[in-house]
C-alpha cells in the first residue's frame, strides 16, 4: 500500500502525493519511462522561476516500499538533500536517491521539505 508524502514548496505550494512525478518549469516535455513505477500515471509539479535555474524537466520522484526517493533528470543545475542531522549532498543525475522525512531537496532556486502524513 502506498504511503502519502506531503511536498511543501519554497514557493508556497503545497503537494500530498501517494505516487510519482515530475517536477520542473515545464515538466510534460520530459516522456515517463522506466524511472518511474507507474509511467501511465505521472503528476506534473509546474514550479515558476523566472531566472530558470529550474529546468524544464527537472527532477523526478516516487516511492518504493514507502521510502520517497528523487532522482534528477540530468538538469542543468543539478539537485541536493539535506539530511536532518547529517549535511547536504548532491544526486547522481538519473540515479534514485532516497529522501528520509524531515529532509529538505533543492533544485536551482526551488527547494521542498518533506513529511510523512
């Protein structure tokens, strides 16, 4: 069974997802392939950034076992985690990386905190 995560924006928006995604500026350029659970069923997370550092495409994300991971999709400015307790580190493009609740996810001016509802 799924478990709902809450995404709260740097930008003030607010996301409880129970599946997988993509975020960017433009993030329905980007064609859902094996990266993703459920490529039949993909949330578009539309952020604004006027100075693009965002890129179209930016980041996916999902679940597995209800664990939360991110993966960057080879963006231009890349994505961190900010561990609670343990630093920042920068994802390998196109590689899955778990985000534990509590944890903060950057990517170019855009960051997210997560929770575990």
């Amino acid at each position: 069974m799924a478990v709902t995560f809450v995404l709260d924006f740097s930008d003030g928006q607010h996301l409880e997802t129970s599946g997988n995604g993509v975020i960017g500026r433009n993030p329905a350029v980007h064609t859902p392939g094996t990266e993703l659970e459920d490529p039949g069923h993909v949330e578009l997370i539309t952020v604004e950034d006027d100075a693009k550092s965002v890129s179209r495409a930016h980041l996916a994300f999902g679940q597995f076992d209800g664990v939360f991971w991110v993966m960057d999709l080879g963006s231009a400015n890349g994505t961190t985690i900010t561990y609670p307790g343990d630093g920042t580190f920068a994802c390998d493009p196109k590689t899955r990386h778990e985000v534990d609740p509590g944890s903060v996810v950057r990517f170019g001016s855009v960051s997210f905190a997560l929770t575990r509802r």
